[in-house]
C-alpha cells in the first residue's frame, strides 16, 4: 500500500505552562512526536511521505532518523481546520495521526490502515463522544469533513492497547505516557535476555541498549545513549547518562556515571562517582 501520513501538531495545550512546544517535550529521552514519527515508520508499509502541520511560531521538527521525505508546514492560529483538509486533499490512501498520540502502535497504525481500504476508519475510544487520536481513509473523503479529525461515520478500529489512546496534553498525561513507554521498554528488554528486580521502579530511555543476562536492580536510571554489555550486574540507586559499560561489569550500587566508559570485568564499588558532573 502507498499512503501518506498527516501529523496534526497544532495545539497549544496551555496546560503544559512552558514556552517549549509540548510537542518537543522529552518522553523516555525523545520528544514526544519523535514517538509519533517512529510508530509512522515503524509499520509493515512505511508511509511515502510525512507532513507535520505545527502551528506558526511553535516549530516542531524532531530528528527522526526516517528514510521518507518530512515535511513541516507553519499553520497560522485560526486556519487549523483549512490547513488540515489541505494536507490530506490529494487522492489517495492517507492517515491524519495526532501528535499528541505518542502511544500509538505500529500494529494499529497498520490496522487502521487495512480498515481504511474501504471506509473512513478512527482510532478512538469506545464511547460516540471519545476523541479520536488517528483517522485514515482516501484523501478526498477526508477533506470533505469540516474537520478531518472528527469525520462523520468513522468505523471504529480498536488499539492494540488501552494506552495507545493517552494523548500527551499536560504534565500528567506526560507522566503517564513516561510510565507506558518504559514498561513498554522493560518488556522489550526482558524479551532480549535482561532481568530487572522490581521493574516498576526502574527508568530507562528509548536508547538505552541493555546486553542479554544483564541484571538490573531496583530504583536504576539509566538515561541516552547508554550501552551496558551483558553478563553486567547494576546495583541499586545506580544512574547512567550517555555511558558504556563493558561485558561483565559489576556496579555495586549508588553508583553514578556520565559519559564514560567501564571496562569489561571491572567492579565499581558502591558509591563510587564516573565522569562529568
């Protein structure tokens, strides 16, 4: 299937009180529409081109890394609805995602798709009244609702997930989605030979790359570009910022390491300090 993808990014959402896009607000080391972009490109068919609608004076670019042309189009304040059925006019299969959805799935993005071959389809809670946090359909069909993100007579697709329906608009549901993406992250890890001891009380960012026997105490941070190798033991109250820990290494706990390196074999008692400050 060829289709394009439209991310509608054009809420201020007053909530979040900051002068920074909530849009580029970090969820697990990324902005939140990087996850966005990465559910995009994630799928079985990747989309042949992605707009990103921002409103005018609150860029939203994020480095993504896509193997597709991006776009990012400027919305004044006040033309939303009109900018929308613009970007998605063309004929043609296309998707209108919210950027605010940083849960949403490769799975149920491919799903909706399927649905959409022969009607406008929304992925939305179970209620009439639920908001939708993606629509797909033929491009046309979609410009002819006064707003695309609410067309009229959508068959319903569900997620694969209950969380995928959290729309990031404030600190809290920022906190929420934080708390899904990394049990999201544990899992994927745990499928990859890592054992965490109480998971609900570790933290890890999207990059961090954890090698297979590797155990991971309570209370660990582990934050960028991390790599720890396997075989290694990391104690308790332990943060780790952009740093590499070779095969084997044994951190006893409370430990902190910050762009550095940790030889394979080596044993790093407790307390001990690696790094910037």
């Amino acid at each position: 299937m060829t289709w394009r993808a439209v991310v509608a990014a054009l809420d201020e959402h007053v909530a979040f009180r900051s002068q920074v896009s909530p849009y580029l607000h970090p969820l697990a080391g990324r902005a939140a529409l990087w996850h966005v972009m990465r559910a995009l490109l994630g799928t079985s068919c990747p989309p042949r081109e992605i707009v990103v609608l921002h409103l005018a004076g609150m860029p939203a670019q994020v480095e993504c890394e896509a193997d597709v042309p991006v776009r990012y189009v400027p919305v004044a304040p006040g033309g939303e609805a009109l900018a929308l059925r613009a970007a998605v006019t063309p004929p043609g299969p296309c998707l209108l995602v919210d950027g605010s959805a940083a849960l949403l799935a490769p799975a149920t993005i491919t799903r909706l798709l399927r649905a959409a071959e022969h009607h406008v389809a929304a992925v939305r809670g179970e209620t009439e009244l639920a908001t939708s946090v993606a629509v797909a359909g033929e491009g046309p069909a979609l410009a002819s609702a006064e707003d695309p993100r609410v067309p009229d007579g959508a068959v319903r697709v569900a997620p694969t997930g209950p969380e995928e329906l959290l729309q990031v608009v404030d600190r809290h549901t920022l906190s929420d989605a934080a708390v899904a993406v990394r049990d999201r992250l544990v899992r994927q890890h745990e499928r990859q030979g890592v054992s965490f001891l109480l998971p609900a009380t570790s933290w890890l960012d999207v990059d961090v790359r954890i090698g297979a026997d590797t155990l991971v105490y309570p209370n660990v941070v582990l934050e960028g570009a991390t790599e720890i190798g396997g075989e290694c033991v990391i104690g308790p109250y332990t943060r780790v910022v952009d740093s590499a820990i070779g095969r084997g290494a044994e951190l006893k706990g409370w430990n902190y390491l910050c762009r550095t390196r940790v030889r394979s074999r080596a044993v790093l008692e407790a307390y001990a300090r690696r790094g910037d400050d």
